[in-house]
C-alpha cells in the first residue's frame, strides 16, 4: 500500500517536471526579462535535472530489483525517460 501512495506522487512530481522542462525547451521561460526569474530559474534547473534521474533510477530499481511494477511507476519512467532523451536531441 506504501509503494502505490508513494508511487503516485512520484507520478505526480514527474507530471510537473514534464511541464517545467516543456517550458524551459520552449523557451517560454528565457524570453521572460526579469532578472529574479532568470536567477530563480538557474537556482531551479540544475536540482531539478538531477531529480528527474533519481526518479528514472528509483522507477528502474523498482522494477528489475523488487519486481514490483504497477501503472504509475510504469508512467514514471517514461516521463522521466523522454525528460532525458529530450535533454541530449534538445539544444
């Protein structure tokens, strides 16, 4: 029961930084000319990125080590998984 809660706010987490990192390769969030944003911004990016592997390795271990997968989980490193690949084909 603690692995589905626990599963679903990852899938939640994940879900949000989908939409961060649309933002940021959309460029939306550099045209915005503020200096607190930008400074914000560069304070965010970089924990973020490494949140995003953390939950693609936390969805990986889940599944290869404990076996344990449900439609969350499977959702989650997906995510997180094309948060990845659009980092490297994304300039």
């Amino acid at each position: 029961m603690q692995l589905a809660i626990f599963s679903k706010r990852l899938f939640f987490v994940s879900i949000a930084l989908l939409i961060y990192f649309l933002f940021v390769f959309n460029g939306i969030i550099h045209k915005i000319d503020y200096p607190v944003v930008g400074a914000i911004y560069e304070l965010i990016t970089i924990p973020l990125i490494l949140l995003v592997l953390a939950i693609f390795l936390y969805t990986l271990f889940q599944f290869i080590l404990k076996r344990q997968i449900n439609y969350y989980l499977v959702f989650c490193s997906l995510i997180c998984g094309v948060i990845i690949v659009l980092m490297f084909v994304i300039e």
